[in-house]
C-alpha cells in the first residue's frame, strides 16, 4: 500500500509540475500505456475492422525484442520463452517450433503493426481500452504482473502529461491526423475519394495503391475468399480494408465470408455491399436488422455489365470537385493499367483518399 501510495504520489507531483493546456478538439488519438508508463503518441493503435493492431515495437517494455529480416520481409518478436515471426509478403504468423497462426500483420507506415489480443494471448499478457474523462483522449493499456496503478488511478495520474502530449501532436500536425481504419492521403482540397474495388486484387494493382499510399476497400465473395486466402492476408497485410459482397441472400452470404474472412486473415468486417443494384435494397435491409454497416457508391464504374472498368470515369466527375465520391472499381486487367494514372491524378490536384470503413457510410437521406 505504501509503495502505491508513493508511485501515486510521484506522478501526480511529475504531471502536474507540466504546463496546463486545454486539449484542442475535434481530433482523437489514443496512447498506448506499458503497464504504468504512458508511451509517446508517436506509438497509436491501429483499428483493422474490429481488432486492435499495435507497433509491434512496443513489447520491448516488456522484454519482448523485436528484429527485422529484410531479406525476407519477415518481423520477429522473441522472448526468452517464446518466438514469433510475420513475414510481411505472405501475411502468414509462424512460431520458432513452425506452427502456424491466423494471424496478419499490417505494414503500416514503415511500422510493422501485430493484433494485439494474440500478442498478448501468446505472452501472457494483458490488454484494456480506457475512455478517458476527455472525448478526444483513450488509452489502450499494456500490462503484465509489475502493473501498480488501477486503470482509474492511472488516468488520473496520467491526465495532465496526456493533455500536453495531445497538445503538442495536433500543433506538430497542423491540426489535421490521419487517424482510424479509413487510412488514406489528407490534402487541403475538399473533396475526399472513398476508394472500393470489386473483386480479388492482382500483384500490380497492389502495387500501385503502395507506391501512391492510398488505402481502399475490397469487396469480396465468399468464393473469391475461398480462391486465394492468401490475397486476402496481402489486402489485410497492406493495411487495406475487407467487406463482404453480397446478393440475393445477404444474411447467409454475410455469415459464410465473415467466417471464411476470419479463417484467411484472422479479422472481422462490419461492411456489406450489394454485387450489383438490384440487390441494393434488399443488402440494406439485412445490413439494417444485423447491425453492419451498408456501403454504397456514387459512381459505378463497372458499366452496362460487360464487366469492363471504368475507372477513368473517376478523374472526369472529380473536374466537378465533389465534396466526396465513393466510386465503384472492377479489379481486372483495364484496372490494372488505368489506376496509375487516376492515382497520379488525385496527387496532382491534392485530392484526399480513404479506405471505405464501418464509420463515413453514406445516410439514407444522403443517398436519395
């Protein structure tokens, strides 16, 4: 007790000793605490679908090291007791005795991120998300047996350096963060792209959304995730987001991918669309009564059937400058060559992209 006390004490006389700002709104960001130690802002989680991935850096807090192979593209995190490693090509988890794990990593501006509840499941440690009193600031909390402070006990000790450290990342950021699972470019333009394909992805078309940093989303079908599991680790591996494409019966369609996604990646996805507009109403509803997200587009560019992409139609509606356009893409071969210079021309007028996610779906009543 008296060693809590003491700890409780020292902090509280640290944190309070730092100057006192008012949190600037309307940008959040979460810290990411090792046991009672709150870690700079340069380490945040990252939300892909419903899991929590991490830098896979910050385990050193617990003598968990880290190293990377650049040969083989591969991370490791190695304790005295235990090896893992993720081969970032392949998007496959192995242990040092070869077996293998569901499990994908993300790359993720020149950081190598892990989910975080299988890490800690494979360590032995413990993991907690904590609201803090401020709506901008949460904290996912690391902790194993040398833990003090409660969870409240520590935002408490914790709030006046979180406040600073806040205040310092949005002035280094000039107000604006790219933050969340939509993942993209941010510009000064006012229009914003919602990128998603139809379709598995080839090499070169993965290539291109690499080489301009631009995150989408991919709508696959239960027989697409069947096809190539390993595609769909590569999206997710990428940093890319999954939904599930869905026709005549949703439910059913939804609960077959949502299980053959988790089975390939190891991850969840809220996100439902239709494979063609027919279908557009009847995936609404079902999207409505589960409690997933339903994404629309704007611009099909997948035309008349004929299975063609379109996707130069993007670069003509954006002259306009909507203030945001969610257009449809066929993955196929006309995609493949086009893409490039769409891409090139959305960096030339400073247009920002985002990756369709659970939150920014278009409402009912902006649809009509």
């Amino acid at each position: 007790m008296r060693r809590l006390a003491a700890l409780l004490l020292i902090l509280c006389l640290v944190f309070c000793l730092l100057p006192t700002m008012s949190a600037a709104s309307g940008i959040s960001v979460c810290f990411i605490a090792a046991n009672d130690n709150l870690l700079e802002l340069s380490y945040q989680p990252y939300w892909q679908g419903s899991t929590i991935y991490v830098p896979y850096t910050v385990f050193v807090n617990f003598k968990i090291y880290n190293s990377f192979h650049q040969s083989s593209n591969t991370a490791s995190l190695y304790s005295s007791t235990k090896q893992l490693y993720f081969n970032l090509d392949s998007g496959e988890t192995y242990d040092g005795n070869g077996t293998y794990y569901n499990v994908t990593p993300i790359s993720r501006g020149g950081q190598v991120y892990v989910p975080l509840d299988f890490i800690c499941g494979q360590y032995g440690l413990n993991w907690s998300y904590i609201n803090s009193s401020n709506s901008f600031i949460d904290v996912c909390r690391i902790s194993d047996a040398n833990v003090i402070l409660s969870n409240d006990q520590f935002l408490t000790a914790a709030k006046p350096l979180m406040e600073t450290r806040y205040n310092a990342y949005v002035s280094s950021n000039g107000g604006s963060v790219d933050w969340g699972g939509g993942g993209g470019s941010s510009s000064e333009n006012d229009s914003v792209v919602y990128l998603s394909f139809v379709g598995l992805p080839s090499g070169t078309l993965l290539e291109s959304l690499a080489s301009y940093g631009v995150k989408a989303t991919f709508f696959l079908t239960a027989a697409e995730i069947r096809e190539s599991p390993a595609t769909v680790r590569q999206i997710v591996g990428q940093g890319h987001n999954v939904g599930a494409l869905c026709s005549a019966d949703p439910a059913a369609e939804y609960a077959e991918i949502s299980s053959l996604l988790y089975d390939a990646a190891h991850v969840k996805t809220l996100l439902v669309a239709s494979a063609s507009p027919e279908y557009d109403d009847i995936c609404r509803h079902a999207a409505e009564i589960a409690g997933l997200v339903f994404w629309d587009y704007d611009t099909d560019c997948i035309q008349g059937g004929s299975g063609l992409s379109y996707i130069s139609l993007i670069t003509a509606y954006l002259d306009y400058r909507p203030e945001r356009l969610c257009p449809r893409i066929l993955c196929c071969e006309a995609t493949d060559s086009t893409l490039p210079s769409v891409l090139a021309y959305i960096k030339d007028n400073a247009i920002s992209t985002r990756a369709p996610a659970e939150v920014g779906a278009l409402t009912d009543a902006e649809n009509q």
